[in-house]
C-alpha cells in the first residue's frame, strides 16, 4: 500500500495515479481501493495489462481490492467495486475500520460484534457475485481519543482488537487481513518505536495473515521512509521472537557440555559455528550494538539517523526492472480514459 497520496492530479483519480505508480515500480502485489464499480474496472483492466491479459491476473494477481463499510453496518455505494472484483476474480480484502464509542459500541466485544457482521457481509457479497473469489477478513479496531477527536494507530486497544480478529478466523477458517508498525508519534522517536513494535507483534502473535501499515504515523495522516527501514527490522526481530525454538539432543549439547567442562570455552566449538549460521542470534540489520567508543567513532548516528543513511542509499543504488513500452502507454491510456469519464469538468 502507499505511504503518500498524489495532489498533484484531480482527486477524482488521485487513487488510480498512486496505483499505477506503485504497480510499475515494485513486482510484489499491491493493495489499494477503488472508487466504486466503475473505478474498479480501471484498476483491474491496469493490473491486467502488467499481468499479459486477465487469465494470468487470476492466476497470479498483482492487485488485491481493500475496501471497507460504513460503520455501523452501511454497505456504500462504492463497495460496488466487490461486486467488480468478485466477478474478475481477484482478492478482495474487506476490512471495516469503526470508532468505539461513536459509530460502534465502545466496549471491544460490542466493537467486534457489529464489524464482524459487517465484514462478513462484505465476504458474503463477494461469494454471491462469484463463489470461491479469494477474500480476506480484517477488522481495524480504530480507537477515537475522547480528548482530541483523533483516530489513534498506536493505542493498546488497536493491538488487542488483533488478537480477537485472530481468533474470529481461527473459528471462521479466512485469510486475514491487518496492520503493524503504525503510531500516533509524528516522527521516528521512542513513541513510534514502541507502537510500531506492539501493533506488529500482536499482529503476528495473533496470526494475521496479510499485516500492513509500516511506516505509517501521524494516525494515518502521513507516511516515513525512516520510520519504514525502522519496521523492516522490528519485523527482523519479530520474526526470530516466533520461531519454535528447538529442544532435541543436538540443541541440548549434553556431550559437548562434559566435553569443554566447568571452565572451558564454546567459542571455538563446531557447534558453536554450526548454529551460528544456522540463525540461532540474530543480527540486527539497522539496530546498533557497537561499543560506546565505536558508536562515538563513527558520529553517534541515532536510529533514525541510520535509517536515512539507509533510505539515502537505496534511492540511490535501486534498480527498477522496467515493463515494456507496450504495458506503459496502455496504463497510460487507461489512466486518460479514466480522467475524462471520472474527473468533474
């Protein structure tokens, strides 16, 4: 998904610009919204030109629809875009995002009741357009601070409405649909760091399948590079957290425990070398564990300040694969044809 949004084009399409930009510069599918039936035959007839033609969209598709209700339990008009997907059969991720204490009850039981009737509707109406079209189920359990009137990201409450959404699918057997590595901070500080790291935790913990939302702060409003090569190694850490961890003779080392005896030394151990390529510590990628001396050393950059460094260094070094000529100009026909049917005159 995208971290910035496009002013620079009329809002009527500004979605379809960001799609196209993302869609020709990364091979990983992306997900993103479209503006009711008639917008979501944009996106997918886009997608289907990067894929070679709507056969190979559905087999490997390089688009997923999110899309969400008004809660509580409106289905929109611009929901028609499931209707356009289910028929294309392409993933639909439907993910009702409520306001305890305005739009929906403030208790998290009361939340999870009136969304999980709403995103199961969401799936309900994709099946009937086409059954078997790919869905994801998701809940944001969004959180209305009473004294601003903000929606925060990084509230505990976001975390634990995870936890339930996991259980939900357990029950429900779908794919799920969620989001880690948002905050409230409006920069890469103490704040984000731990809201990013809890909201991703408790994601992964619960195990939601599909987690988005790296680098985003602000609640919502903006987007930060730094605050993105940050969450790559949250995620880094999260994912060694979760490993099973291994308990069987080899680990346990009893011989070679007798062997080096009371006093000894590992370090020079096979087993020692063995396991360390294996993965059994893990190597921060951006995190530091110098010494103080060679921190001060080499300028006594804080994280955020290596994550520029880093973000400096892969604008400069990455290499898009470029699509053909043929693909470009059709996406870009297709983003004319929308602009003269969809912007206001």
């Amino acid at each position: 998904m995208s971290l910035g949004g496009a002013s620079d084009v009329p809002h009527e399409i500004a979605w379809l610009h960001e799609a196209s930009l993302m869609l020709r510069n990364t091979e990983k599918p992306v997900v993103y919204a479209a503006a009711g039936a008639e917008g979501a035959k944009y996106l997918i007839a886009m997608a289907a030109a990067i894929a070679g033609g709507f056969d190979n969209l559905r087999r490997r598709p390089v688009i997923t629809l999110f899309s969400e209700p008004i809660t509580p339990l409106v289905m929109p008009s611009v929901n028609e875009a499931v209707v356009e997907f289910a028929r294309a059969r392409i993933p639909i991720a439907y993910v009702p995002g409520a306001l305890p204490g305005a739009a929906a009850p403030i208790t998290l039981a009361g939340l999870h009741a009136v969304c999980n009737a709403e995103c199961l509707a969401g799936i309900v109406l994709a099946q009937l357009t086409s059954q078997g079209t790919p869905v994801l189920y998701g809940i944001h359990t969004g959180v209305l601070d009473m004294r601003t009137g903000n929606v925060c990201y990084g509230a505990p409450e976001w975390g634990l409405g995870w936890l339930i959404v996991g259980q939900l699918v357990d029950y429900y057997g779908i794919p799920t649909f969620g989001s880690g590595g948002a905050t409230d901070s409006k920069c890469p500080d103490a704040q984000a760091g731990a809201e990013a790291f809890m909201n991703a935790y408790l994601n992964a913990a619960a195990g939601i399948n599909f987690i988005h939302n790296c680098g985003t702060i602000a609640h919502g409003s903006a987007g930060s590079l730094e605050m993105g090569v940050i969450c790559d190694e949250i995620i880094n850490y999260i994912q060694r957290l979760l490993v099973d961890i291994e308990v069987n003779d080899e680990t346990l080392a009893v011989d070679l425990i007798r062997r080096v005896e009371p006093g000894g030394s590992f370090m020079a151990e096979k087993h020692t070398r063995t396991y360390l390529e294996r993965g059994a510590i893990l190597h921060p990628k951006l995190f530091n564990r110098q010494a103080v001396a060679g921190w001060k050393a080499k300028g006594q950059l804080s994280t955020r300040e290596e994550a520029k460094l880093k973000i400096r260094s892969i604008l400069q070094d990455h290499k898009v694969a470029q699509l053909p000529r043929e693909v470009t100009d059709q996406m870009d026909q297709i983003l004319k044809q929308a602009s003269l049917a969809m912007v206001k005159k």
